[in-house]
C-alpha cells in the first residue's frame, strides 16, 4: 500500500511497484484514510510518507503497526532530518529512505521490508543504531518486587538477539548461523512474544540494555 499525499508521485511509486510484481492493494492520500484502507486492504507493506494532511505519518505508523505487528512500514520521505528518521523508527518503521532514490533502490527497499530486514538511506543506519545505545544508557525504571521473573529465552534465541543488536539484517544473521530467512524472523517472533514487546526497536533496546550486542 502506498500512501503520499502528491497524488502524482503516488501514482507513480505505485505503478512503479506495481511493474515490478508487486500486488498494490491500496493507496491514501492522506492519515485518516490511510488509517481506514490499511485496516481494510491488509498490506503486508506500508510505504509511507511522513508529511501527511489529516494525520501525521508517524501518527499513522504508530496505529497501524500498533494494531497489527507483522506489519512492515518502509517511510518514503523527502526529509533527512535525523529527528525525523528517529521518531518513525520508534513508530514502528522498518525502515526509511529518502525520496532521492533511484526506482531500482526503492523496489529493493520494498523487497527486504517485505521480509523483515531493516532498510536505511546510507548513512542512517549508524544513526538509528547510535539512537538504540543512548536509548539504552538510560537508567531503567527499578524493578517491583512483585514483578515476574524474565522470560528464559533459548540459546538460539539469543544468539539471533544478540546479532540483531549488532545491527546485523535478517539475511546477515541467517548466513552468519546458517539457517533459513524465516527461521531468523520465527525466533525474532518468538523472542518478541515471550518478551511481551512490540517491534525490533523495543527488541534492539532491550538486548543492549543487557551488553548483548557487545558478547
């Protein structure tokens, strides 16, 4: 699904993917209707842009992914800013690539969102991953006494968590265990239900938090 409120660069993107084998199950021009065709249409695929009338776009990731987690959000977006690549990271965007791209960079992007690995403009990936250490460096709320014992993960589990703290993709984690693709994304989502969190942000978090992107 492809959402822009610049109906000819939205055509476009859209045939474009369309041309490529991608099945296009819907398009919005604007938050709220895009908040409305998602929940309807189902794609597997958001590409989304920030600058949205009605709703923002992080407003809109942030609902959307909310509601359904399996959800991959690709942000398309003429902005570079850093605090604007942050804020739809901690949405719930997969990734984030600038509106500079070629035609062969964006049908790729969308590729490798499809699947789960985390797609950034050059340059803004080591941003994102400087963001999950700050985020890390923050004291932790204390612990209720009464909160319940952490979930035991299994060994692979941590193995693959502890790759993905270290900024690797899916495809890197995959060929570096050697094991399939969805193999990595099944403990990925096992990993994120015993943990009870919500995306691979929380996921990165939550593993530097406890040094295992420096085992």
């Amino acid at each position: 699904m492809v959402v822009d409120d610049h109906p000819m660069w939205r055509d476009a993107v859209a045939r474009d993917l369309a041309e490529a084998g991608f099945d296009v199950v819907a398009t919005a021009g604007d938050g709220e209707q895009a908040v409305r065709r998602a929940a309807a249409a189902g794609p597997d695929v958001l590409v989304l842009d920030l600058n949205l009338p009605v709703k923002p776009g992080v407003q809109v990731c942030k609902e959307l992914v909310g509601g359904r987690p399996e959800l991959r959000v690709l942000v398309l977006s003429a902005s570079g800013e850093h605090a604007d690549v942050l804020e739809a990271v901690k949405s719930g965007a997969t990734g984030y690539l600038l509106k500079s791209a070629s035609t062969e960079e964006l049908i790729d992007a969308v590729r490798r969102t499809a699947v789960g690995d985390p797609v950034f403009t050059p340059g803004l990936a080591g941003l994102v991953l400087g963001e999950y250490r700050r985020l890390a460096s923050e004291p932790a709320p204390a612990a209720g006494a009464d909160e319940p014992k952490a979930p035991q993960l299994t060994e692979r589990e941590t193995e693959v968590l502890r790759l993905v703290a270290k900024g690797l993709s899916y495809k890197q984690i995959a060929e570096r265990l050697v094991i399939s693709h969805r193999t990595v994304q099944n403990h990925v989502q096992n990993t994120l239900g015993k943990l009870q969190l919500h995306n691979r942000v929380e996921l990165v978090r939550y593993a530097i938090e406890r040094g295992l992107d420096d085992a």
